[in-house]
C-alpha cells in the first residue's frame, strides 16, 4: 500500500431521544505517531437518556460546550482525507458520526477494522470476535478500559495494533482481493 496518514478512531457515545438512539460525544483520532490529533466533545441537540457515565466518564456540562455534530464530521472527514483509518467495530463510529461509505470513498480514504483481521480472532479459542481490551492486552500488553473509557486512548490503541500487524494484515486484505 502507498505511503499516507494513518489514524486511529474512537467515539464514545451516549444514548438519546427517541428509543435510546446512540449518539456521539466524544470523538478521537490519534496519529501513527500516537500524537492526539483530534479530541472533541459533541454537543447533543436532542434530550440525553443515558449518559453512560461509568464507561464514558462524560456528563451534561461536558457536552454543553461540545461542538455540533455536523462540524465535528466536518472536521474528521478533512482529517482522514487520502489516509488510512483504523477502529474497532468502526462502523459503529461512522454510523453516528453520518458517515457512509460513499462520504468516505470521496475521500479517498481506507478502512480497517479490528474485528475484521482474521489474526486478531485467534485471542478466543471459539474463534468470535475479542474485545479491544482482549486485544490491547494479548497483542500490545496493554491494560486498557479499567473504569472509565477513553476515546485517546482507545484510538490509540487500535492504531498501534495496524502499525504492529501492519504487513499481515494487508497481505490477507490482498489475498481477499
């Protein structure tokens, strides 16, 4: 693969109006480099039922002063224009950050995913899919997500795990292809 910016992202999400629709609130990108290249908070334009404070540590004041979602989109797809860009379960984060697959072959952007990378899966013997914390710990010796979650930390993450198996994990996508 070409050389670009590769990012890792992560959303963390609360739950909103109606029927606990799942909303972004915070969202990362880390660069390969593991600097923190983007970290913004999301201000809610509908009632927010659960803040999921435990797992996300965020609450009402924080999001106040959060930008709107349509900026904050704005801001991620310039960011991961002509990269590579890695999460775990990262449709999730793209489907509350409104971004589809057309915004992203726009841009010329390249996904992977955790999840999908067949050495990952060997963490479990039944084969299903680890959790990224499974993942942090197995692969990079990381213990991740003890409490609280962070966004930083958790794109971070994910980012090191490509950087890591960067060359398998291209070859399998070649070998798919």
């Amino acid at each position: 693969m070409e050389e670009c910016q590769v990012f890792g992202l992560d959303v963390e999400m609360v739950e909103v109006e109606p029927n606990y629709k799942k909303s972004a609130a915070r969202v990362s990108l880390v660069s390969q480099d593991l600097k923190w290249y983007y970290d913004k908070y999301v201000r809610q334009d509908r009632r927010v039922l659960c803040y999921k404070k435990p797992i996300t540590g965020l609450t009402k004041e924080i999001l106040l002063g959060g930008k709107l979602l349509k900026n904050v989109r704005r801001d991620v797809l310039k960011l991961l224009r002509d990269s590579v860009v890695v999460g775990h379960s990262i449709h999730y984060d793209f489907d509350v950050l409104q971004i589809d697959g057309d915004d992203l072959d726009d841009i010329d952007c390249i996904v992977r995913d955790t999840t999908e990378f067949s050495f990952f899966r060997k963490v479990r013997a039944d084969g299903s899919t680890p959790s990224l914390k499974e993942l942090a710990r197995h692969f990079l010796g990381k213990n991740i997500q003890q409490g609280v979650h962070c966004s930083v930390v958790d794109a971070a993450t994910v980012v090191q795990l490509y950087t890591k198996y960067e060359r398998a994990w291209e070859r399998e996508i070649d070998l798919e292809y």
